[in-house]
C-alpha cells in the first residue's frame, strides 16, 4: 500500500510543491523522478521476488494455483488501499518536497 500511495503522489506531490516553493520550482519538479526511482526499487527489492517465487512454483506445479489467485487479488486490493491512502498523503508530501528542495538550496548553495 505505501509504495502504491508513493507511486502515486510522485508526480503530482512535486508539481504541487512547485507551487508552494515557486523559486524552486525546477528543483521540486525535478524530484519525481527521484520520487518514482524509489517506489520502483522498493518494489523489485520487497514485492517483486516473492510473486515471482509463487508464479514460478505454480509453474512447476510445486505450489497452489489458489494461493497464487489469493496473492493476486491481495495485491489489487493493496493497490486500491495504497491509491487511497495517496489521497492523505499527497500535501503533506508535497510539502515535504518543499522543504526538501529548500534544504538542497541551502546545502548547496544553489540560487
């Protein structure tokens, strides 16, 4: 659910921080790709591998069909959780993101 919400809040949270930091905003959009960087390898670090081992022991009929279909849907209802809990998420991300590009500026003395 969380990598779900992160997932879904990158984009739209650095454009909405861009518009709380106007004189960062190049910055702030700039962190969705970092943004979405991270989602992707908390996916293939957490999600990824144990879908892959079930999918592949019911390939070789080591494992249950029905615990892969319990997985599956598990994993659309985690997405559907995960994109409403993006909703709760998504201004105090984007003020996060604010601060953040503020603490990049002053770190590097940039502008």
């Amino acid at each position: 659910m969380i990598i779900t919400a992160i997932y879904t809040i990158g984009v739209l949270a650095a454009l909405y921080a861009s518009l709380l930091a106007p004189e960062r905003a190049s910055t702030a959009i700039m962190a969705s790709g970092l943004i979405n960087g991270i989602a992707t390898i908390l996916l293939i670090v957490f999600i990824d591998p144990k879908v892959s081992v079930i999918a592949d022991e019911v390939i070789n009929q080591k494992g249950s069909y029905l615990q892969l279909k319990s997985l599956s849907l598990m994993m659309i209802v985690s997405r559907l959780f995960g994109t409403i809990l993006a909703q709760v998420l998504f201004i105090p991300g984007a003020k996060y993101i604010a601060w953040l590009t503020k603490f990049t500026f002053e770190l590097f003395n940039i502008g």
